[in-house]
C-alpha cells in the first residue's frame, strides 16, 4: 500500500522575515499544507504570518518550546489556541506540560520537546541530571503522556524505542532529516524521509533541503514522492 500524505511533510520556515518566508510559501504553493514557525521567524512578525497561513488553509506548527512558571505557560498556550493554530512545542518538564495541557483547547496540539538533540550525556551531566539521555528521553516521553500531551519532537533514532514505549496514539514528529545525497549540515544524527516514515514518524520536519534548493517546489514533490513509497 502506498500513501499520499502531503500533511507527513512540515517545512521549517526558518528565514529571517516575513517577506522571504511568504516568497518560500508562494514558490511551494499546493505541494505544502504544512508549516513550522520558530523563534526566529515568530520574532520578526512571523505569527502574523502564521494567521495568513491559516486563513489560507494551511497547517501550521508553532516552535516556540515554552517553558516558564505554569501560569504564564498555561496563558501563553491558551493565546496560540485563540489563534487557531495546529502545533504548539513544549519543554517535557511535567510543571510546564500539565500547565500547557490546562490552557490548550482540543484543536491545539501539543508537542514536547523530550531533551534537545544538541544535548549528549556530558552535557546533562553539566547541567546536574544524574542520568543519561536516552534514560531521561524515556522517562520525559512517559510523563508527557502522563500529562495528556499530544505527541513528542524526537531524533530519529528515538522513534522505534519510544514508539514502542508510548504505544501508537501518540504523534511523533522528528527533524533531522535528509533525502539521500542531500548536505546534512549540521544534523548529526539522520534518517532519510522513508526511513523515518517507516520508523513510524507521524510527520518530519524538513528545513533547508527544501528551502534553499534551487528549485525548492521539486525538492519537496521529491520527498512526497519518497514519502509515499512507504508501506504503511
Ligand atoms: O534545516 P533543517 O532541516 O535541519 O531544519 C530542521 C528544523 O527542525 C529546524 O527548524 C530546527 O530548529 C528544528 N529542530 C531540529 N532539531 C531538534 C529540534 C528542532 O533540527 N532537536
């Protein structure tokens, strides 16, 4: 069986305004339905952006990964709810996600950040956890579902061994992807678009394979492609 999920694949807007962000979504035009909008973005104007997105009927994901004093965390959450957006981004601690969970309507999806894949052992070591990261990967991954959290932002290498933790409601949606051949930058962990897929990612997120291809309309029917050879 093959599938055709164009909303598997979300394309980071990671640009420095809004201006080249709406040049980016006008080039992909029908091939993307999905966006992500991070710090950078959002800090230049981009949640108007992410309004126009959606009164044009796209999805759209915030990544904001809030963390703060639960109040402020609940009350931030309930504001991108108003806004009608698809995917908010959390940090696993379980103050901060039970707080989010208070302020989220049902449209609002929550997605927790479990530990930042720039972070190895010895940096968690640094910053005074007694364990490693795949161990606290795992114990965040429980809590978040404990707290009712939506899904989980993932590495992934992560996918199989949490899949099988969380079991198969729970969305699981990695970065670090690179269609085969492809710069890698500065991911260092990978998967290709299938592999992901077919390691039961519910959505990858893909910035600059996309976005600064010569042709980046092609280099996202190309992952679709790739995308839709994946048995389900
Ligand atoms: O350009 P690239 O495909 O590497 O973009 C990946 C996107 O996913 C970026 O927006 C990046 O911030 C985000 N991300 C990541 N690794 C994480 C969490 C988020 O690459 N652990």
């Amino acid at each position: 069986m093959t599938r055709n999920r164009r909303d598997c694949l979300i394309v980071a807007l990671d640009v420095e305004s809004v201006a080249a962000a709406q040049t980016l979504v006008d080039r992909l035009g029908e091939t993307v339905c999905f966006y992500k909008i991070g710090m950078e973005l959002a800090y230049a104007g981009g949640l108007g952006l992410a309004r126009d997105l959606k009164d044009a009927g796209k999805r759209v994901f915030i990544d904001l990964k809030l963390h703060d004093i639960g109040a402020t965390v609940e009350r931030a959450t309930r504001q991108i709810d108003k806004m009608g957006m698809d995917f908010l981004t959390v940090h696993a601690f379980p103050q901060t996600m039970i707080a989010a969970r208070a302020g989220a309507g049902d449209g609002l999806k929550l997605l927790a950040v479990t530990v930042m894949t720039s972070w190895d052992d010895a940096d968690l070591a640094e910053a005074g956890y007694g364990c490693g990261v795949a161990e606290l990967v795992a114990r965040r991954a429980g809590q978040a579902k404990a707290a009712g959290i939506d899904g989980l932002i993932l590495s992934p290498q992560e996918l199989g061994s949490i899949r099988k933790l969380v079991g198969p409601d729970m969305l699981l949606v990695t970065p670090g992807v690179r269609p085969a051949g492809a710069d890698i930058g500065d991911q260092k962990r990978i998967m290709t678009p299938a592999q992901a897929i077919a390691a039961s990612a519910d959505h990858i997120v893909v910035g600059r394979p996309i976005t600064r291809a010569a042709d980046p309309r092609a280099a996202a029917e190309a992952i679709l492609a790739e995308i839709a050879t994946v048995d389900q």
